[in-house]
C-alpha cells in the first residue's frame, strides 16, 4: 500500500523524524510504501496523488474534481483539526474515509490567543525598541510609557466556540480576574463555574471587552465578525482571532480599527494564507498579525505528528479513529 504525504513541511520542517512513517505495515504484514512532498502545487496533486492509497494532506485541497481522478484512494488524513480543506460529503460517496487531528494544539493555541491579549494591552515590544533606542537614558522621569497599559481583570473576555481551545483560553482568561462569557448551546450547568452563557451572539458582541475566536470554519460561521456585528462593540473592544481567517470579514473588521469604532485586533489567521494579494487587514490601525502561527509549537507538532500515523495504523487494521 502506498502512502504519501502531500505538503509536509510546515508540519514538519526537519525538527521531528519521519522514521516512524517508514514503518507502518499494511494488513498483510508488507511495509506502506511512504513517499513525502514538502510542498505540491494544485496542479500536481492528482499527479503525485494518482497511485496512492491514503494521502495526508495539511492545506492542500482535495475537492471532488481531484477525487474523482484518484480511483485507488480510500483514505484522506489531515494534518490539523479543521477540515475545509476536504470536500467531506464527496469523500463519503466515494467511501473515502477522512481523519483529523483534534486537540493537539489546544494548549499551543490558548497561549498564543492571550498573547496577542497582552501584546495589545502592555505592548512589551514597542516599550523594549524605545528603551533599545535610548528614550528611558533621556528620560526625566524613572518612567514613561509609549502606549496606554490596560489592566485586564474586571473586563469581559467573550468566547465564540467552547471546544478543547475556547475552554482552555477562557480558563487563562478566567485566572487573569476576567469575567468570561459565552453564546453556546451547552446548558450553564454543564460549563465550568467561571463561564456565563448569554442569550444570543448580539448580546456577546455588545458584552465583550474582548472577543476571542474559537469556532470551525462552517458555511454558518463563514464572516461570524462583519460590519452588522462589529457595530454592536465597543469602540474600547479587542477582537483576538486563532481560529480561521474567514470567520471575519477582512474588509469590515479594517473599516472599523481605521475608523476607530474598535480598539485593537489581535489576528493569526487570513482569509488567504499566505496573503500574496495583500488583505485590507496589513497596515490597519492597531491590527496585529502573526503567520498562522498558534498551532506550530514543537510540542503540538510532535502530538499531531504521532496522532496522524495512529490515524493510519487504526485505519489499516480497521477500526478508523478520528474520522468526520
């Protein structure tokens, strides 16, 4: 059986051993023929993909077009937790089986959301390049401050999606003396003590000092943040976003730091990635933009890593895991 890895190296750039890959056997005891691209083009993918059996794939998109070209295929493994990428009903018709990789990067994930938090509202580099630049040498005063520094206890830390990473960023949020909120369908007796669910989505805008997402990419939650919901926030309000890029309307959200009818945005995901056209969002007021970076500790990447060649050696012996 073949397997081959179709775009492994932002998962894997050299720092983990492929090794355990080579060695994974098919059902008759043979070893799985494992070849891997570091990157492939849309239009090599049915090329390189065309004798496979399983294919992994982090962000490389396999639409039904492409499975239509791939008879032998029989399973699909991504290498993250969302799966946009896969045209899932089609795979099922086809009865490819598809897998994912959940909460591996959940704690990775939380921490950089409360980074961008912090950065925001302590803007540790700008003060660090102002002293670098000698400004507190030629200071009057033991003090100064290049930005406003927020406290962040007492504020509304507002969570939309309440999976493995909403919890644990709310829990982080909770523990810096943050009144933490949420719009879910759980019932308040199912969450944690320091989570208060609200009543509808209008309400969590208008509630959130800041507002940090954490919800799948669905064609329900497709531009979740656009003009229409950001007219609720107040102009005070940070928006933190780690999950996906299309979740919030590029355009809207820049309209409304230019305009100043919202604070800061912290924002690791684009509509895009990369952005080689450019998003309404570089260069906006107050916009600060990591590169899809929240998932690519080494740690999550070497649970992600194992998890996807136990996703194989499950599937192999029949009894898939992680599957959607």
């Amino acid at each position: 059986m073949r397997i081959v890895e179709i775009d492994g190296y932002a998962a894997n750039p050299g720092d983990i051993s492929w090794q355990p890959w080579k060695e994974i056997t098919a059902p008759d005891g043979s070893l799985c023929e494992f070849t891997m691209y570091d990157r492939t083009p849309a239009e090599l993918v049915v090329e390189r993909a065309k004798d496979a059996d399983m294919v992994i794939t982090n962000k490389v998109v396999f639409s039904e077009e492409v499975m239509s070209q791939l008879p032998q295929l029989k399973y699909i493994g991504v290498l993250a937790t969302g799966y946009n990428v896969i045209d899932v009903e089609a795979a099922h018709r086809r009865g490819i089986t598809v897998t994912n990789i959940p909460a591996y990067s959940t704690t990775s994930v939380a921490q950089l959301a409360i980074a961008h938090l912090l950065h925001i509202t302590n803007n540790i580099a700008a003060h660090d390049k102002s002293v670098q630049q000698g400004e507190w040498q030629r200071c009057p005063d033991f003090t100064f401050t290049v930005s406003p520094q927020m406290e962040l206890a007492g504020k509304t830390f507002a969570v939309v999606g309440l999976g493995n990473t909403g919890m644990a960023t709310a829990q982080i949020a909770s523990a810096l003396g943050m009144k933490v909120i949420a719009f879910t369908s759980k019932a308040q007796c199912n969450l944690p003590l320091y989570i208060n669910k609200v009543e509808s989505m209008e309400e969590l805008f208008r509630s959130a000092d800041v507002l940090s997402l954490h919800c799948p990419l669905t064609p329900e939650t497709h531009h979740l943040i656009n003009a229409e919901r950001l007219s609720l926030m107040k102009p005070t309000a940070i928006v933190i976003n780690t999950g996906r890029g299309p979740l919030i309307d590029e355009q809207a959200l820049a309209d409304a730091l230019n305009s100043e009818r919202l604070y800061a945005a912290g924002i690791d995901v684009l509509e895009t990635e990369p952005p080689v056209n450019g998003s309404p969002l570089i260069g906006a007021r107050n916009c600060h933009i990591t590169p899809h970076i929240a998932w690519a500790s080494l740690a999550a990447r070497e649970r992600l890593m194992a998890i996807a060649t136990e996703n194989i050696k499950c599937f192999l012996k029949g009894e898939p895991q992680n599957v959607v």
